[in-house]
C-alpha cells in the first residue's frame, strides 16, 4: 500500500475492500458505483479503496478507477458518483486537497469527482407547466421548487479550486447524469405513492392486474432472460448494448457483497418475459439501474408493473429515494427523450439536478492532450 498523504491532520490512505465496506454499512446511504465490489464490475480499470481518517477516525471513503494513459505510466483517477464525504463539512476544503495530493502521488495526470449532491429539484406540477410554457425548454430555464445550498455551496467551491465542469456534449463527456429522476419514499405508504402518481399510471397499475401480468424476482439464471430483451431494447432505440457477460458479472460481483444488493425482475404474461430490469439499493437508496422491454403485447403495461413492484419492494426495504437514474435537460415535447420524460414524471415524482461531474487537471499539458484525443473519437 502507498505512504499516507496528509492535509493538517487530515489523512488519505488506502484501505482494504473489507474496511470500505464496513464504513458504506454505517452511513444511510452512497451511490452502488462507490462500493468496493465495483471494482470488480469494471476489470479494465485499477482500482483502490481510499480512506479518510481525523485522527484514528474514518470519516470518508472512496472507490478511484485509474484509467491508464497509454505510454505515460499516469492514468485519469475517476471517482465515480463520489467519494462518500460529509459535502457541508467545513473542512472540505482540506478533504479535496488530501485527495488530489494522494492521487499525484499515484500518477494521476487528473482526478475527476462526481459528487452525489442535489443542486435543484423540480416537481411533478412544476415540470408539467414547464412542458406547456413556450418559453421553457430544458430544466434550466424554470424556476426550480427547491434550491439545495449544500450543493450550490459545493458548485462553487470546485470552480474556486480549479475544477472543470463537465457538461454532457464537452470535454471527455460526463459518464454519469447530472439530472436523474427520483420518488421520495421517506414517511409514505403504498397509498400515498399511488396518491401522488396521475391518473394514467394509477389506471394502467389497475389494468396490469386485469391483464394477468405478474412480476417476479429472479436471480443469476434470469440474467440471460433479462439480456435478451435488453438486446431487443438496444436495437429498437438504437444504442450500443453491453454483452452479457457484463451482467453476469455485475450480479455476482455485487450479490457476493450483500445479498440483497441486486436484484432481477421479471414481468410475464402466460409464460412470456414482457419487460425486464435490474434493481439496485445500497442503504436508503434503490436505482432503477437497467430496463428492458418486448414490442409485443405492449398493450399489457409489463414496463409499468414491473416499476411499481420495484417501488413498493424499494419501500419496504427501507428506502427514502426510489431513483429512476439520467434523463436529459429537456422539457420540449419534440425531443426524443420527451416520451421517457413523460413516463417518469407519471410517478409524482421530481427532477433533481446534481452537482455533476468535475475534472481537476494534476498535469496541465497531459490533460489537455487527454482532452484533445476524447474530442476526436
């Protein structure tokens, strides 16, 4: 293992898979992309566990993917949706700096942070007068129902720093969403999230039940079933699909670490796997992470059982956030993205915009070859 690096009495160090997961268990929540078995997801990255310690005390973890720079022996150290720390601490500023000096010391030509911190939200009703408003198009331009001073407090700090903002169509491009959809659950029942959803996806849970849709839970021999549908999915919408080996990979590596980290879910009509998913939850948080879908019998609402299943189980888990993960910023009801748009604000719940992810040049001229190379791909 590396020396320590210290800031003050701040220390970075690295720290065992057991230990990270050990302190993950401690706190309500951190993102699944911040958990030791992670690493294991991503084969092609090296990767180390980092502990923040006041003291004796841990008080910050984090999972760094080190992508290597070909000939230069310096990698691109990515933290993605992190690292876990306390964002109002007043010490943050002595955090980022035992950070950046931990990761020089490892030949990191740049580190980049994805801190999981909300910005802005916007609710159902707002987003709902935004789509009708001719003079909004994206998020951006309404007026958000609330402003977090957390986050708009740690946006500002990065920029003081140095830090770069990485917006979705610039510089290497963001590999995770700053705007994602998410439903409260703190302090609510099943009737209160009924309740809250409109009219058509309260009357499509009730024709799921009439149709004869039943949703399940499956396990690693299911990954293949819920594959199938993805690869349907993939070329009905035109992205670029993972193989299925990924998947496989992904439900081992993060069922071997909790047993209920990961989930599959299955939703069937009279023998036939109409819609799939991959459901995730670490502490209060659970993601609606992957989701899949058959061209037949779309008239059954499979996509829209299986979504209230993984809800109502996200509720029961003791989750405060079911989260529908990325949507774009837009509100045009042109876009291609508007008809997903639609589907998840159905459920009542809110956009959030997040602090996103922020580049820190450690190596000024190496990054910005980096840079001018991910601009020509």
């Amino acid at each position: 293992m590396s020396a320590p690096t210290t800031a003050r009495d701040i220390t970075v160090r690295e720290i065992t898979a057991a230990e990270h997961l050990a302190w993950l268990r401690t706190q309500p929540s951190a993102s699944f992309l911040q958990t030791p078995d992670w690493a294991q997801v991503k084969p092609d990255w090296r990767a180390e566990s980092l502990g923040w310690f006041e003291g004796a005390a841990l008080v910050g973890t984090a999972l760094v993917l080190h992508r290597p720079l070909p000939r230069t022996g310096r990698t691109l150290a990515y933290l993605p949706e992190g690292p876990c720390l306390d964002w109002s601490s007043p010490r943050l500023v002595e955090h980022l700096r035992a950070l950046r000096d931990h990761l020089k010391g490892r030949k990191a030509f740049a580190m980049r942070i994805g801190p999981p911190v909300a910005t802005h939200r916007w609710r159902a009703a707002t987003i709902k007068a935004g789509i009708t408003d001719p003079e909004v198009h994206r998020y951006d331009q309404a007026t958000p129902d609330v402003i977090e001073p957390v986050g708009t407090a740690v946006v500002a700090l990065l920029r003081r720093l140095g830090f770069r903002h990485l917006a979705a169509d610039e510089g290497f491009s963001a590999g995770q969403p700053e705007y994602v959809f998410q439903v409260p659950l703190a302090g609510r029942t099943e009737a209160d999230l009924l309740a809250g959803m409109n009219q058509l996806w309260r009357r499509n849970i009730k024709k799921t039940v009439k149709n004869g849709v039943t949703v399940r839970v499956g396990d690693a021999s299911d990954v293949p079933a819920f594959h199938a549908l993805y690869l349907e999915t993939a070329e009905r919408d035109g992205f670029t699909p993972r193989g299925v080996g990924y998947f496989a990979g992904m439900y081992a590596a993060m069922s071997a670490e909790d047993p209920d980290r990961i989930r599959v879910y299955l939703a069937e009509h009279e023998g036939d796997v109409l819609a799939a998913t991959i459901w995730v939850r670490v502490g209060e948080h659970a993601w609606y992470s992957y989701g899949a879908s058959s061209a037949t019998k779309r008239e059954k609402q499979a996509s829209t059982a299986i979504q209230w299943q993984m809800m109502r189980d996200a509720l029961a888990a003791g989750a405060s956030v079911y989260d529908l993960r990325g949507i774009t910023n837009t509100l045009d009801e042109q876009s291609r993205q508007f008809g997903l748009i639609r589907f998840k604000v159905g459920t009542g719940g809110e956009a959030v915009r997040l602090v996103g992810e922020w580049d820190l040049p450690l190596n000024p001229l190496l990054y910005k070859a980096f840079d001018l190379y991910m601009k020509r791909r």
